[in-house]
C-alpha cells in the first residue's frame, strides 16, 4: 500500500516498495518510447495547407496499447476521425507527462516527492495511462492469472493517484 503524506501546503510525498518505483520507471519508460516512436513515424496531413500548422494522422495506429490510449483519452466511443484530430496532440500531452513523471520517480529509493500542480497532474496522466493500457490487456488476455493482475494494476493505479490527490487537497 502507498502511503501519503503532506510536508508542505504544495509537496506530498509518496512512501512505495522499492520494486514499485522501478516498475513504474520501466513501464513509464516504455509507454515514453512507444508514444516518440509514434509521433516521430505516424503519416501526417495538413488538413488546412501548409500555410496553417496544424497535422492530422493519415491513418490511425494498429497499435493495441496506443489503440487503449485514445480510447482512455479521448473516448471508445468517439468516431475514427476523432481520433485522427486528437492523435498527435494526445502523444505530445503524454510524451511530456511521462517525462515529468519519470523526473518525479528517484532513481533509488521509495519516497516520490511530487509538489501540487503540473508534477502531481504528470503523474496522475501517467498512472492513468498505465491502467487504461493494463485494463486494455486485461480484456484481451486469455490466461486467467495474468489477467488478474492487469485487473489489479488497473486498480493499483487508481487508488494511487487517489490517495496522492486526497493527501494535496487535505486541508490539515
């Protein structure tokens, strides 16, 4: 369980298990990696002429975990072009959140300071992506165990941003 707790009206820190932060380094590494891949390969349109810098994806991505991403962030059940409109910018907003919150997370250690604002906001964007990705997995797994624990991480992550936003608000 990850406990919270206030220093200051702006800084909380969360107390994790050592395995925790590394998980959360890796896993937030690799949705990193997989969002800068996508923004620096996916097929652009200028929809409105080069005289206007604005570019839609040509096509959308068959990437199953990016797939769970636009869903999560821009909704299941929006229409494709949606997506297209939304695409690029939302690998941006969470290229920059996973870097925020891999800045947060120590290198050593389990204590993760994270001060009110744009640190707890990167953090919350990057659990939650986690979830939606885990959540995602969970649907498609066939193996029960495995699938279990997708459930639960979708969970973990959740409760997490919970209790860090429930300890910044506390007025005492």
């Amino acid at each position: 369980m990850i406990r919270w707790e206030r220093v200051s009206a702006d800084l909380v820190i969360g107390t994790f298990a050592d395995h925790q932060v590394a998980a959360l380094r890796r896993e937030f590494g690799k949705l990193h990696e997989l969002v800068d891949d996508r923004i620096r390969t996916a097929p652009a349109l200028l929809p409105f002429g080069s005289q206007v810098c604005y570019a839609l994806v040509a096509s959308l991505t068959e990437d199953g975990t990016l797939r769970a991403l636009l869903a999560h962030f821009v909704g299941q059940d929006e229409p494709e072009w949606m997506w297209q409109w939304h695409e690029l910018d939302l690998w941006c907003w969470l290229r920059q959140s996973f870097s925020a919150a891999l800045d947060v997370l120590p290198d050593n250690g389990a204590r993760v300071p994270v001060t009110a604002g744009a640190q707890a906001d990167a953090l919350a964007t990057s659990l939650g992506a986690l979830g939606a990705v885990a959540g995602f997995q969970a649907i498609t797994e066939d193996d029960a165990d495995r699938r279990d624990n997708l459930t639960w991480l979708q969970s973990w992550s959740a409760r997490v941003v919970s209790g860090m936003f429930a300890t910044i608000t506390d007025p005492d």
